[in-house]
C-alpha cells in the first residue's frame, strides 16, 4: 500500500475541518494566491448618527481565526495569481493613458504619442543571437586579447542558448561599469525628460522655464534586462497641453518635433559617477542603440497600436528573475549567497562586482549590496508621471469598493469603520499549497474559456 505523502495528510487534514468549505472561500477570494498574508483582527462599520452598528467581520469565527489577504507580488516566478492581477492593472494603467478613461479624457488619442526604447552603453563584446544566419561576431584577423581569448566567434547562436548575451572575455569585460550604470539609470531617466522637454523649448523659441506653460511631457516607462544582463527602458511619452491630459497641446507640438527632441536629449544625456580610487569617475550616457515610433492615432493606420504597446508592458512587468537575464528575486546577504544563485557566470559576476562596490565608501550612498540581486539597478520596474494615467492605488481601491458594494450595507449618509488588524503569517502548508495552485488553475482555465467565448462572439463583450 503506497504511503500518503505529506502533503496529501495535509490535505486530508484540511479536509476533515468543519470549517473547510470557508477555508475554500477564503483561498478562492484570493485568486489561489501561492503566499497569502495572513491578518487577525476585526472590522466594525457603524451609522455615524445614530451608533447602529452596520456590518460587523471578526477573524474569530474563521479557519485558523485568520483570514488571508493575497500577497499582491508582480513576478510570476513567486506568484502566478497575484501577478496576473497586477498586470491587468498594469495594462489598464497603460492604455488609460493612451485611449482615456477613469478621469483621463479620450482625446489623448490624437496627442503627440512615442513608444520610446533606450539601451545601455556597450560595457564589452557579448556573444549575440541573429535570426538571419548571421554569424555571432566575425572578424577579419582574428586574434585573441590579453587573456589569451579570441576576440571573435564565427558561431550562429539560437536566441535560446545560454552562451547568448555573455562575455566573450570576462576579464576584458568593464563590470564595475555595468553595475555603476544601473545604479545611475535613474538619474539618466530624470535628465532625459528634462533635456527633452528642452530641446522643445528651444525648438519653438521658448525660453526654458516657460514651456510648462504651453505643454507638459507625460510617460510611463517600464525597465527590462537583455540578455547581456543590462536594463533598457521601453517608455510611452506623451505631449499634452499645461494643465496635462485635459487641455490640448499647441500647434507646434507634433510627434515629428518630439521624436527629434527625443532623439536629440538621448544624445545629450551625462551623469558622472562618484570619484573612487579604484575605478575613477565614469562618464554614464545611454546607448547608441535608440528607437523612438509613433503610436497610432484614433482612426489611423500607421504606428503601433495602442493596446499591443499595453499588452507589452503588462507581460513584461510580471517577469520573474526565472524569465530575465537576473538571477534571483530576493536579495543576497553575504558574499557567499551569490555563489548559490542559480545565474550564469556574468550575473554572478555582477553581483559581486555589486558586493565589492558597495564595500567602498565613495559609493555607500549607491546602496550597490542591498540591491546586488537586480545587479546594481534600484528603480521600480515601473514609473509613469502623475499626469499620465490612474494610478495602482487607485484601481485597486475601485476593485475594493466593488467588492464590498457585495455587502449590501444599508443606505447612510455617514458611516465610520474601525477596523483593528495584525499580522500573524504568511504562505500555505504542504497540503493547503496544493488546494491553493488546483484553484488558481481552475480559475485560469475559467478565464480563458471564457477570453475565447467573448472573442468568438458567443457572449457579450
């Protein structure tokens, strides 16, 4: 007779619970989440005028008197459920601001609109993937460098073979650079926008401090590794009027001028890093590589189409460090940590270029340890300027007040909640993950069952 495995005593466990059909309720409102929260306290909501107490939650009553919350992480290595959540909000995030809706008119349609890519520098030759046959890095006379390396590779590399995107020569490659970059990849952002902003000004005859009186610049970018393991940035930039999305820009704003004072601000851009003995002080620019496209204009037929660009940045912001160049999605303690990361050679090699770095006092103020494991990079994964769009926050609070108008709380003019919560855990035991990840398929399953009945016209969209 085959013994039962832990998790399956678990679940039969869990099963045998007279509270196991709310332990299923409870696991199903939070999508399967595979590392839910778990709080205990207790919620009152009363009529401000006369006391009535008008809904009343106590963990007391619940399985484990506890409830669990999901743990909202973005990256889908961690948390399928939850980071498919966040990129809906992601791409509603987005599109609202490039086709209106939830307070953003829809005449941003018609604004002056690019999907604006910039790359990193080159830091060192890296073995490259083509999809034309086209060898890796031929050369004439190929010779070796100073490690006795050669400087060339005839090979044609499939995108999915591990060598893509390492060093030819790691010793020849300038990893304090690369991290040094990272870490200033911010800074480089900031003074992007203003340098574009003006070359506009100066393009039309302004004088610098008066272009927010005739326009407003607006993005939401996203930063994502290649496979050198450097951070580029995909960005949606947006020309409206001064006060932002509900006031039309001026005539002489037209996606021609932006994509030139684009192009141009990319060029001008320097950030200098801190002096160190060491490494010295490094001039940081973005890479020769840059592409700046219009997207498509209500009713047109050229450019990028406004949902795909969406799309796009909601798949790439729930990437884990499984499905990029990064090893890790938690951060390295000590030195030895990084030699466990399951990453190839260059990553661990910029973690501890990172480790080492951050040792030096010049370069303290860069925080390079902490943030080791996204290799020197720190920002949010994404950003957008608050004239943009919506926010998280607030699409998440919209899905909150839908979710409890199910209360069916009588109508007041004033209600006051008390609510008193704590922390008591997180995450599932063996046999509770397994009922958690059967849920959260089923779910996917539902929902895609149904994406192909509403794209078939079998039910309303």
């Amino acid at each position: 007779m085959r013994q039962l495995s832990e998790a399956d005593q678990d679940v039969i466990r869990l099963a045998q619970d007279p509270l196991f059909p709310r332990f299923l309720e409870q696991i199903t409102a939070t999508g399967g989440c595979a590392h839910p929260v778990h709080l205990s306290g207790s919620t009152t909501t009363r009529d401000t005028a006369t006391g009535e107490v008008l809904h009343h939650y106590d963990t007391r009553n619940e399985p484990g008197e506890r409830l669990s919350v999901r743990c909202r992480n973005r990256r889908a290595s961690v948390c399928a459920p939850c980071s498919r959540l966040h990129a809906g909000d992601t791409f509603h995030l987005v599109r609202t601001g490039l086709t209106g809706g939830k307070t953003i008119p829809a005449q941003v349609r018609e604004r002056p609109r690019l999907f604006v890519t910039l790359t990193a520098p080159s830091f060192g030759p890296v073995h490259r993937a083509t999809t034309d046959g086209e060898r890796c890095r031929p050369r004439r006379n190929a010779g070796t460098c100073e490690h006795e390396r050669s400087v060339s590779c005839g090979a044609v590399h499939d995108p999915a073979e591990a060598v893509v995107g390492q060093p030819l020569c790691p010793g020849c490659y300038d990893y304090p650079a690369h991290v040094l970059w990272h870490a200033h990849a911010g800074q480089l952002w900031d003074r992007f926008t203003r340098a574009t902003r003006r070359t506009l000004a100066s393009a039309v005859g302004l004088a610098q401090t008066r272009f927010p009186d005739h326009a407003r610049l607006s993005f939401a970018k996203v930063a994502e590794y290649q496979k050198r393991a450097a951070v580029h940035v995909h960005a949606v930039v947006r020309l409206d009027g001064p006060d932002g999305p509900h006031t039309p820009p001026p005539a002489w704003a037209t996606p021609e001028l932006l994509t030139s004072a684009v192009h141009a601000a990319a060029r001008s851009v320097l950030v200098r890093s801190p002096y160190s003995p060491a490494v010295g002080e490094l001039p940081l620019r973005w890479g020769t590589q840059l592409d700046a496209r219009p997207l498509r204009a209500f009713g047109d037929t050229e450019g990028l189409a406004d949902d795909a660009v969406a799309a796009y940045v909601a798949k790439y912001v729930t990437k884990g460090a499984n499905d990029t160049a990064v090893g890790t999605d938690r951060r390295v303690l000590t030195w030895g940590d990084i030699a466990a990361v399951p990453a190839s050679p260059h990553v661990r090699a910029l973690m501890q270029a990172c480790w080492h770095l951050g040792g030096l006092p010049e370069y303290e103020t860069l925080r390079l340890r902490p943030w080791a494991h996204t290799l020197g990079y720190r920002g949010h994964i994404l950003t957008k300027s608050r004239a943009y769009s919506t926010t998280y926050a607030a699409l998440r609070t919209e899905r909150a007040d839908h979710e409890r108008a199910g209360l069916k709380l009588p109508a007041t003019s004033e209600m006051v909640i008390d609510s008193r919560w704590r922390y008591v855990g997180s995450g599932h035991t063996s046999g509770a993950a397994l009922i958690a990840a059967g849920i959260a398929e089923d779910l996917a399953q539902s929902r895609q069952l149904y994406t192909e009945a509403r794209d078939q016209g079998r039910w309303g969209k």
